[in-house]
C-alpha cells in the first residue's frame, strides 16, 4: 500500500509539474488546455490517493503512529475503563 500510495504521490508531482510547464510555455490558447487537463489529471489523482489512504487506514493496512496513535490509545483506554466489567 505504500508503495502504491508514494507511485500516485509522485505521478501527482509530474502531473503538476506538467501543468507548470505548459503554463510558462503557452504561446496561444491550446496550452492553456493542456495547463487545465494536467491541473484536471492532478487533482483526480490527489482524491484517489485519499481516498486509498482512508480505506487502508478504515481496513487497517496502514497504522496511525505519532500523536493522533496516542489520541485512538487514550481514547481506547478511556472506553475501556467506561465499559461494565461482566
């Protein structure tokens, strides 16, 4: 999942730079078609990394660590001390 997700992180970072390009070298009103279809592709493709992160974290493919694992684990520890002991 990583590698997947770091593989549409950087198409994302070649579709902006696309974009850039294409912006600095508009000579008539085709680039800017090729500047809106890059900056279109770009935007396309960061929704889909969001959404795979979310589903990998919903399903557990990805770990939270750092302050929001400590935000879930106080969390858990504070429903466990809240639930009836049968």
């Amino acid at each position: 999942m990583k590698i997947i997700a770091i593989l549409i992180f950087l198409v994302i970072i070649v579709s902006l730079g696309t974009a850039l390009y294409h912006l600095v070298k508009r000579k008539d009103g085709d680039e800017s078609g090729k500047t809106a279809k890059a900056l279109t592709v770009r935007i396309g493709l960061s929704l889909l990394l969001f959404v795979l992160i979310a589903i990998a974290f919903v399903t557990g493919l990805i770990q939270p660590h750092g302050i929001g694992a400590r935000i879930q684990q106080i969390q858990y520890e504070n429903a466990q001390k809240q639930a009836p002991n049968p």
